[in-house]
C-alpha cells in the first residue's frame, strides 16, 4: 500500500473528536456517506448523536431514497423536525453522484465526487465515498488512502474503522484489522459490523477460536447477515470444521441466494465429502452467477476428477485457460485427469507447464517423476524425482518413487538407499516391500524375507505379500535361491 501500513500503531482508543463530531450533519456529508455505502445503523448513529442541520422537504426526501437512504433513516427527521430551521437543501450533483454509487455506476459518480472535493479537502464523507468507489473496484491501496484521510478528518465517525479494518484483513494484517475493530467497539459496543472486522482480523492471524467467537457476537447483533455467515464457514473450513463450514455456507445461500462465492466454497467442500451430485449442482450455479470467475471451473473440474468424468474435467479445464491463460493453478490435475484415459503425451505437456509455473514445489516434481514413471520414461521419472527429493528430504513419498525409478533403470544400490530411506521416514508396509524387491534383484534374499514378513504383518489383509513372501521361502528350501 502507498502508505506503509507496518507503521501503523493499532488503534485502540479513540483519537481526540474534531468539530465535525459537534456539528449538525449537513445534506452535503449524509450524501458522501450513503455514496460511500454506509450502514443503516452507523448513519442512525451519527444524526442521533450529531443531529441534522437540514429540514426534509420532499425533493431532498426524494434525493436521498435514490441515493439508497432507508425509510428507517427517513424516519428519523420526525425527531429534529423541532429543531431545523434551515431549509432543506443538497448539492444536486452530489445528489446525482450519491445516486450513482448506489447504482454502481462508479465512473461517474467518482469524477463528480473527486470535483467536490477538491474544493472541500476535509469533507470526511466526500474521502469515506472516493474509498468506498476504489474499494468496489478492487483498489486496495486507493481505498486505504481515502478512508485514512477520511479517519483523519472525522475519526468519531465508527464505519470509517470498520473499513479500515476490512482493508488491512485484505492486506493480511490481521494485527492492524482487529485495532480499527477495536476502536470501533470501543465507540459503540452494539456495532455488528465492527464485531465482524473482528472476526476478520482474527481470522487473517489464524486464531479460528476468536474469530468464531466474534461472528457470533456479530450475529447476535446482526442476525440475519449473509456476509457474517458466509465468513464463518470460510474460518470453520480452514480450521477443519467441515460440517460447520457447510451449515455456515448454507445459512448464507438462504439469506442471499446470488452469493456465488457461497454456492462455489460450498460445492468445492461437497466435492471432498464425495458428494458429487450436490457439489456439481452448488458450482454450476456458481457458473451462472459468475461465468468469467477461473476459480469456479477449477473446482468444478476437480468434481468432476473424483467422479471419475475425466472427458468433463478436460473441458472444464480448457475453458478455465482459454479465459484465463495466465491461471497459476490446475495444470498438474489436469495432467492427472489425462493421465487416467492413458494419454501421456498430454499429461506430460501439462505437467511440464505445472512446473515452468511453480518450479520449486516439490510436490508438482513428484508427481511428474510419477507420471513419467507410468508412462514407461524412467530416466527422466529418476531426474525428476531427484529434484523432489532435493526439494523435501523429508517426503517418504518422494524417496518410494525415485527408488522405483533407480530400480527400473536397474540402478539397485541407489534404489535401496531410497526404499531404506522411506522405510525409516514411514514405515509402512508398502515401503517394506518395495525394499524387499529391491533386496530380492539383489540376490539378497534373507534380508528381503524379513522385509516380506513385515509387511505382511503390517498389512495382513494384503495377499500379495504373503503370496510373495511364500514364493521365496519354498525358492530358497529348495535352493534355488540363497
């Protein structure tokens, strides 16, 4: 961000109120904030504490319900009826540009917004909505900027932390998010949304216990926020919670049913519980709600891998790189979805791209090692697989394969370093026979005896290896091996 956040102090108490806070709202500042989106609540919040400066007459009514002001809000001037004098009026191009943002015609309503500004650089509401417009627009760093100007201007205004909060949750800085939170709470501890900027920054520290606790807070406040429960499933998944993270994903689709990300976390979660029908179902809505997202083909492909429909997986991946050809993620399922009809080739070419895209994850140099492997290359399957063991020494997974790869091109003192060293890393029974074929090429046959007794011990119900390991006890009563 332009404004190193790092320097940042958290805010836990509140600054020193400016003038602003004393002053009676005028129509020029309620625009900016319902430009800028403000709550219902905050708004509420605001003129109760500050009253208004302006009297309601229907033209500026009118202005304000197209700038998207509630008729709870509406209803509010029956109480400084008493107390305005000053007639009602609103800047009307600050009225068209209000108008503007609630209908998300951004362009727009930021040039007039800007305009205004510039000649009222303190106007807290006029930064709190050039924020609010960035932010919309995915313009993090703009938005930071606005809203710490706006902070600056007017930092009794409660939602300007709540939106700082969300800016540094999305820079990852969970210790910043949750100050602004706090200050937030700190001014009014009945602030749901506040509560939620909580959970957030909590969640970005990946402290899941705290994080829940405050969206319940949030939602005992705010109980029919779909945002609220889209999060905590997000916070319930990451921390392994996978029932919960349904339940929250649902609760969210029955509040607003157009959240394509609730539909798309929700399919990809069915997806890994193997319920494929339901996941296909949540993620092609996804689809329809979002056709140009990349990240909802890649899921949907990945359905469809488990399913088994490898032909519709394909297609879904190639649509995912025809839209998005610079997409850093799925080349190596789509490899392995090639690999499952026997086309090497193009699994092959797939994974070669996997790994110009992430060449130092070990786990993508395994896999095509693995590849190779199957696909009859095992001089390029051990070059391979020697950089994943370089990569993670510590992969019992990697050690297993490269000594496959060793032992086809009939390299055996290599191949049993490698089968020694997955045995030791994991022990299990598919490693010690592995070891044991190895002992057995050999000629090492008493030492890959024990081997075939311990994973048949291991794994009793593995025919295999008791088959094995019967076969070269009678070859070596008979002498015909040592």
């Amino acid at each position: 961000m332009r404004r190193t956040l790092l320097v940042l102090v958290l805010n836990l108490v509140v600054a020193p109120f400016s003038g602003a806070a004393s002053t009676p709202v005028d129509c020029a500042h309620l625009l900016g904030w319902l430009a800028g989106g403000a709550s219902t609540y905050a708004l509420t919040k605001v003129l109760e504490s500050r009253g208004v400066g302006f009297s309601l007459t229907p033209v500026v009514k009118n202005q304000l319900a197209a700038a998207g002001a509630s008729r709870e809000l509406l209803d509010l001037w029956k109480k400084f009826e008493h107390q305005v004098a000053q007639p009602g009026t609103c800047p009307a191009s600050l009225a068209k540009a209000a108008t503007d943002a609630h209908n998300k015609q951004f362009d727009a309503a930021e040039q007039t917004i800007a305009a205004q500004l510039a000649s009222d650089p303190q106007n807290a509401a006029l930064h709190f909505a050039l924020g609010y417009i960035d932010q919309q627009e995915g313009l993090w760093d703009e938005a930071f900027d606005e809203y710490t100007d706006a902070k600056q201007a007017d930092p009794a205004f409660s939602e300007v932390h709540d939106r700082l909060a969300l800016v540094f949750y999305q820079a990852d800085d969970g210790d910043n998010a949750i100050g602004e939170a706090r200050t937030a709470l700190s001014m009014d501890f009945d602030d749901a949304e506040a509560y939620r900027m909580l959970a957030l920054g909590h969640y970005a520290n990946q402290q899941y216990a705290a994080a829940l606790n405050a969206f319940e807070e949030a939602l005992q406040r705010e109980p029919n926020n779909a945002d609220t429960y889209y999060e905590m499933g997000l916070v319930s998944r990451d921390q392994g919670a996978i029932d919960d993270a349904i339940e929250s994903f649902r609760r969210c689709l029955r509040l607003n049913p157009d959240r394509w990300q609730a539909h798309s976390s929700l399919g990809a979660l069915l997806g890994q519980e193997k319920h494929f029908d339901q996941a296909i179902a949540e993620l092609n809505t996804a689809k329809k709600l979002s056709p140009k997202e990349p990240s909802i083909r890649e899921y949907l492909a990945n359905v469809y891998i488990g399913q088994g429909e490898y032909d519709k997986s394909i297609a879904e991946y190639r649509e995912l790189f025809r839209m998005a050809p610079n997409w850093r993620h799925g080349h190596d399922a789509l490899a392995r979805a090639y690999m499952a009809k026997d086309e090497y080739s193009s699994a092959i070419a797939e994974m070669k791209v996997a790994i110009e895209q992430d060449p130092t994850s070990a786990g993508k140099h395994r896999a095509f090692g693995q590849l190779l492997l199957a696909a009859g290359q095992h001089t390029e399957a051990v070059r391979e697989l020697r950089i994943a063991v370089e990569l993670e020494p510590g992969s019992a997974a990697s050690h297993y394969s490269l000594g496959t790869g060793l032992l086809e091109t009939n390299q055996l003192p290599a191949a049993l370093i490698e089968f020694r060293e997955a045995v030791r890393l994991e022990p299990s029974a598919e490693h010690h026979y592995a070891l044991a074929a190895c002992l057995m090429n050999m000629g090492r046959d008493r030492e890959a005896l024990a081997e075939l007794q311990t994973a048949t011990r291991l794994d009793p119900e593995k025919q295999l290896y008791h088959a094995r390991e019967q076969e070269l006890m009678q070859l070596m009563s008979t002498g015909t091996r040592q």
